[in-house]
C-alpha cells in the first residue's frame, strides 16, 4: 500500500512539472527589470522563486515576443544575467549566484512562510522578515515600515499612530526600534501618524515578538532591526516620489567599481506652504482639545528625514559601511488670548545618529561582526506667553539622550547542521529633562534629572538542526555599572516539523530594561508629546523585568495558512505618574507588576493573482500598583480584548488593489462618582472601533528602464468617527478646585475620512 502510495504521489509530481514544461504564455520584453519579469512568470505559470534581492535588481532582460515554456525562461534568464535557477520542487525555483549556493541553501531551509500577509513578508523561525517596498497593504501609502507591522496579529496602535506600536501588552518604549544598529527613540512623523523611516530606502526589517536573538536587548516588547542594503551598484539608481504630505528621492551612486558605493535619501513635507486635504485631516486628529486649528506661512508643521550610507568592500571577505540618520519634526504656532496676549509655542524634536559597521570572514567556518554606533535625541519645546511689552510668562521642557555603544559579535559554523554566535556589548546611556517656569522676575526649575550609566553585555546563541527539530537557544548577561545590578535573560526556541504541512514552536525568553517613557507631571497643551525618556535609577524608577512563554502552530498547504501563537507574559518594576487622571501636580511615582494573556490567529488563503486573511487577537492585560485601587490588578489604559481583520488583495496585470476592515473593542477608561474623584479603575470600555480601508496602485514603464507607479489610499473610507480614549485633567481654576477637586473631560476621536495619492518613478 505504501509502495503505491508514493507510486501516485510521483505520478501526480512528474505529471504537474511535465505539465508546467509543455504549458506556454507570451512574453515581450526590452530592458526590463528581472525582478519584474520573475512577477509575471510566477503569476502566469502559478510557481516561485526564492532570491536575494541584492543579485537580482541590477539585471535586465529582453525577449523578443512568442511563446515561451517554462523551461524556456529560465533558460533565458540564466544566458543574460550569469545567475543559476534551480528547481527545488515543481512549484519552486531558487535563483542565485554560483558562488553563493550554499548560503542560499541555508536560507531556503529557514524560511517557514513567504508572502505571510503580503508578498515581501516572510516567516523564518521565530522572526518575521518584511521587504516595505514589496508590501501591499490596505491603506498603506506606497509604503510605510511601522504601518506594515500593524497589519499583524498582536501588533496594536490604540491611538492610530504609526509609532505608537503596543505589542503583546507591552507600550511603544518598549521596543527596540534599530536602524543599522543606530538606537532609535522618536521614529514618526507628525506626531507619530507616519512613519520617521524613508520606506523606498532598499531595506529588510527583522521584526521579532518572541524568543528574541539574545544580542538584542535593551527593551521588553519587541525588535524592530531595519538594516539598509549592503549592495554596491554598478550604475546610478534613483527612486523618487510624491504624495499629499512630502516629497521624496534616493539615489545608489557607484564610486568604485565593485569596490565603493553611496546611498543618499531626503523627506521633506511641503505642508509649511500646501495644506492638502490628508494634512488637514492628520491635523484635527492629532490637536483635538489643543488651540492648533490653523496652519499657514506663519503656523507652520513640518517634517523632514534624511539617511546615507558608504558601503566599501575591500575583498569577498571583508566589507565596511558607515550610517548617519537623522529625522527632524517642527512646530511653531502663535495665536492671541481673548486679552489680546501673544502666545507662541515652538516644538523640535530631533533624532540623529551614526554607525561604522566591520565585516570579517576569516575563514568558511568563522567570522565577526564591529559595530559602533551613536544616537542623539533631543525634544525642546518653549511656550511663551507675552502679556505686554514687558512682562511674559515661559515654560520650557526639554529631554535630551546620548545613546553609544560598541558590540563585537561572532559567528562559527560548526557543521550544515550547527551554528554558534557570541559576543560582547557595551552600552552607555546619558538622558537627562527639565521643566522650567520663569517670567521677568524670577525663574522656577520645577523638575530636573540627569542621569548616566554603562551596561556591559556578554551573549552566546547556538542553533541546531537534528531531523524534524530545530533548537535556538542562548542567554544574555546585563551588568548595569551604575545602578550596581545585573540581570541573566535565558532565551529558547523549539521547532518540530509533525509533518510536511504541520509545524509546532514553543519558546520562552526573558528580558530587562532601564530606558523607559514616563507621564510627566507637568501638563502642556501637547497631550500626544506628554512623555519624557527617563534612566532607571533603582528608587523611584526600577529595572523592569519580563517572562514570555509561547507556544504555536503553523499549518500550511499550497494555497491555505494557518498561524497561531498563545502566550502568557509578567512584567514587574513598571511605574506610572499620575495616568493622566490624577491631580497633575501630584508627582507621586507608583510601582506595580503585570501580566498579559494573549492568542494570534492568522487564516490566509492564496492564489496566484489574490489572496485573502483573516486575523484575531485576543489580549487580557492587567496591572497592578502599590497605593492604587486597593493594591487590585485593573486592566491597563491600551488594553484591548478583542480584535480582528479581514482583507482582500487582487493583481490584475499591472493593477493591484487592496481591502481591509478593522475592528475591535474600545480602550477602558476610569469613572468618576458624585464627588469628582476617581471610583473605578479602567473598569468602562469604551464603544467599539472599526473602519474600512482601500489602497490601489498602477505600475507602468517608460522607454528602457524608467518605471513608474501611480497609486492612492483611503484611510476611514466611510469616515467613521470612534471615541477613542477618555482622559480626565485636573482644573485650578479657582480656590476652591485645590481643596475639592474639579477634573475636565478630555475626548480624543479617531482620524476621519483621509485620502492620499502618490507617484513614483525609478530609473
């Protein structure tokens, strides 16, 4: 029986490859991309193929118009790019360069699932590897890094930010957020609602939500490591575009052949001098409850990022790159009191840093990894009210981090089936705020902390592949100089095949950190910037400490996925200043511990022009606070229960479109009784959110190798209006309030109806 099992199994596979060899479609092309061409065969003959995307950009093909087999095209492909395909089963093909087979192995062994929601996100063990370029996802402007994370199960932005990333009940400082290893501590725009990060810079993002790689440290949450391309262009590149809010353009510049290359990019938004439609949209969600109504010449907000990178391979062994970043927000606002008093509020907030990064292979076996890097961030904003020509009053808040550090990281292959790194860090950190008050008499520090420490870190991690088992496994040792402390952080990952279709993962993984947002005590009229960087100092600010344990499934057919992941996480040291809902001159720190219970489910189904998900996340995440709601655990103010999405992509020749609906329940929020004072902790929860959103696009060529792309987004397509969060400030408007206390009401709404359209070009 077995015999003629495996019998029909091999009829039906020598069946489908004949069938794939003697089918033919027509093809015509002149200088075409490959990257390109590779699209349209898979989409005409239902196959795929696996490549680097550094040795395929360069190439270009030309076919004169007929039919073609398979066959046929690879065939051709092989003559005019030098490249090798191989076919490793009847649908898939992988395609490199000869000298680069056995890596290329490796890595086809790794990958659990390609095209995980859109085609440019894959699954490799533990993390999951997204290309923003390739991405087509609803309501997505061309293409945005942190925007994409969204999309996945257990990845929530309760305030429809870009940056404000809430993942598995952790909040957004709790990810580690690296680009090119430079520490990243404001990565949006506009106050958040877009990404800081230019997504049409060639990158990978190696996102991870569990048993994280024990050289990454530092957060809680998550990692977010963005690294740049390495490749080194044979002739100019350029990718420029424009949408409703900025303006973009990058550029690959060969210096040396094979030898020296240089990558430029520049952001800049126009809305100082146009206000579109989706700038005023974007405005009124994110100044609700502000006096910032109308922007022009004078009011300006604005944005801008710029990147480059110098990448010089001095042999096949070794290679070298330098990186600097720097992402710059600005607002400047004057408007007049009902007293005819000038009022002008000026915000920066800047993000820059560098890298040097050092490859070394010493031999086939072992090879290292230098980096050295430095991060700046400063957030300066001033209000200054002039009452006369004489007498004013200012405030002033300022936050400021300088983020360096080394890292030597090592890798030895020991065999196909075994692989070890290790290494050592060492991290400094010098953050430091103030609030200052002063008129023209006198000035007032109302609060100021400057605090330093230097972390050394020794990691080690092995991988091992015995059968139908994979075992990923390390630890990471923290030593905080400063702070006298330490903390060891175990990290495990086990993978068993249960069978061709069926894989089983189960994890556990500890983690630390001393950098954190707290809640200043001090209000402004920026309530989305009410956060300060703080340094933990072993008193009123600890070290907070976390265990995750997971465990999933994945099943997976030609055309069918099934994905889901259970976790249970406790967190301990976290600390919060007054929730927003408390006297706001009250500084007291409380320290509490948590928990949070979670399920992912992702259901996909694909076919080779559609395809088709549906996700659902539960999360239960409570916390609980010495002092506070009779020392009870209550659910966390981003707590969400239930959420859930389904979406739709169709490709049509060279039209694509996109659908996603979004739904979930709304945030809690604390109730107040007759009294004005807080009764309940986060036991109401506000009204359900959802929403619809619609992304399409049109790609085209002009003449040899100018191609061009022409899309638009809907954000809120049937301009729904959800309370959002509810937050209470505390009034002193007269004596009386100090003794009885008298809170506003503060409703923030979700962003309404917002289109955007853009255009690109690459040549």
């Amino acid at each position: 029986m077995r015999q003629l099992i495996s019998f029909l199994i091999l009829l039906v596979t020598v069946q489908i490859s004949w069938s794939q060899k003697k089918e033919q479609h027509t093809f015509e092309y002149a200088d075409i991309k490959l990257d390109k061409v590779i699209g349209d065969i898979e989409q005409k003959f239902d196959v795929k193929y696996s490549y680097i995307d550094s040795i395929v950009a360069p190439k270009t093909i030309n076919l004169p118009k007929k039919n073609y087999t398979l066959i046929e095209l690879n065939t051709a492909i092989e003559l005019q790019t030098s490249l090798t395909i191989v076919q490793i089963d009847n649908r898939y093909f992988s395609i490199y360069k000869e000298a680069e087979e056995k890596l290329k192995e490796e890595h086809l062994q790794e990958i659990l699932v390609e095209g995980f929601l859109s085609k440019g996100i894959n699954k490799v063990d533990q993390r999951i590897i997204i290309s923003p370029q390739k991405v087509s996802l609803p309501g997505v402007t061309d293409a945005d890094v942190l925007l994409s994370l969204q999309q996945l199960p257990g990845v929530k932005s309760p305030n429809e930010t870009a940056s404000g990333l809430n993942i598995r009940g952790g909040t957004p400082d709790q990810n580690l957020i690296l680009w090119d290893g430079i520490r990243m501590y404001h990565p949006g725009h506009l106050f958040g609602m877009i990404s800081g990060f230019n997504p049409n810079v060639i990158q990978k993002v190696n996102y991870f939500n569990k048993a994280t790689n024990p050289k990454f440290g530092e957060r809680i949450a998550s990692v977010i490591d963005i690294q740049t391309t390495n490749e080194i262009p044979n002739e100019v590149k350029v990718n420029a575009g424009i949408n409703a809010l900025n303006a973009d353009a990058y550029l690959q510049i060969p210096i040396l052949k094979n030898k020296l290359g240089l990558q430029l990019s520049g952001r800049k938004s126009f809305t100082q001098w146009l206000q579109t439609p989706t700038f005023n949209s974007l405005a009124d969600k994110v100044f609700q409850n502000t006096n910032f109504k109308s922007f022009n010449d004078s009011n300006t907000f604005q944005f801008q990022d710029y990147s480059a990178k110098l990448n010089y391979k001095l042999s096949d062994a070794s290679d070298f790159s330098f990186t600097s970043i720097l992402i710059d927000n600005f607002l400047d606002f004057k408007s007049k009191t009902k007293d005819l008093e000038v009022v002008n509020q000026k915000m920066t907030i800047l993000n820059q840093g560098y890298s040097f990064c050092w490859n070394q292979k010493y031999s086939s076996k072992f090879s290292q990894n230098v980096l050295l890097y430095y991060s700046s961030y400063i957030f300066d904003y001033k209000k200054n009210k002039q009452l006369s020509s004489t007498n004013f009053e200012q405030f002033s808040k300022l936050n400021r981090i300088t983020d360096s550090g080394l890292e030597m990281n090592f890798n030895y292959q020991s065999n196909s089936k075994l692989n070890f790194e290790f290494g050592y860090q060492l991290l400094g950190n010098d953050i430091s705020h103030s609030f200052t008050s002063k008129n023209q008499d006198i000035e007032i520090e109302l609060d100021q902390k400057n605090l330093y420490n230097a972390t050394h870190v020794g990691f080690v991690y092995a991988k091992y592949v015995l059968d139908k088992w994979s075992f990923n496994g390390g630890s990471r040792y923290n030593y905080f100089s400063n702070l006298k402390s330490n903390s060891f952080e175990p990290r495990i990952f086990v993978q068993r095949n249960v069978t061709d279709k069926l894989i089983w993962q189960v994890s556990y993984e500890k983690k630390s950190q001393i950098v954190s947002q707290a809640r200043e005590s001090v209000a402004n009229d920026l309530s989305l910037e009410n956060y300060v960087w703080i340094l933990s100092d072993n008193a009123d600010y600890p070290i907070q400490r976390t265990n995750q344990y997971t465990t999933g499934i994945i099943f997976k057919t030609k055309s069918w996925l099934v994905d889901v992941d259970a976790y249970y996480k406790t967190i301990n040291g976290i600390t919060s200043l007054t929730f927003g809902f408390l006297n706001q001159f009250n500084s007291t720190i409380y320290v509490g511990n948590g928990f949070t219970k979670g399920l992912d489910i992702l259901v996909q189904k694909s076919a080779p022009t559609w395809r088709t998900w549906f996700t659902y996340t539960y999360q239960d995440s409570q916390n609980r606070y010495e002092g506070l709601n009779n020392n009870q655990y209550f659910p966390i103010n981003s707590d969400i229960t239930h959420a859930f999405t389904l979406s739709f992509y169709k490709k049509w020749k060279n039209y694509d479109l996109t659908l996603g609906w979004f739904w979930h329940t709304g945030k809690p929020y604390s109730k107040l009784n007759d009294a004005n004072e807080i009764s309940t902790f986060n036991t109401k929860q506000l009204p359900s959110y959802h929403r619809l959103d619609i992304s399409g696009s049109y790609q085209f060529h002009y003449q040899k190798n100018w191609i061009g792309k022409v899309g638009f987004s809907i954000f809120n397509a049937y301009n729904q209006h959800t309370l959002l969060s509810k937050e209470y400030e505390r009034q002193f408007t007269s004596i009386g309030d100090v003794i009885n206390s008298n809170y506003k009401t503060q409703n923030y709404y979700s962003l309404g109806f917002t289109p955007n359209v853009f255009i690109r070009v690459s040549f």
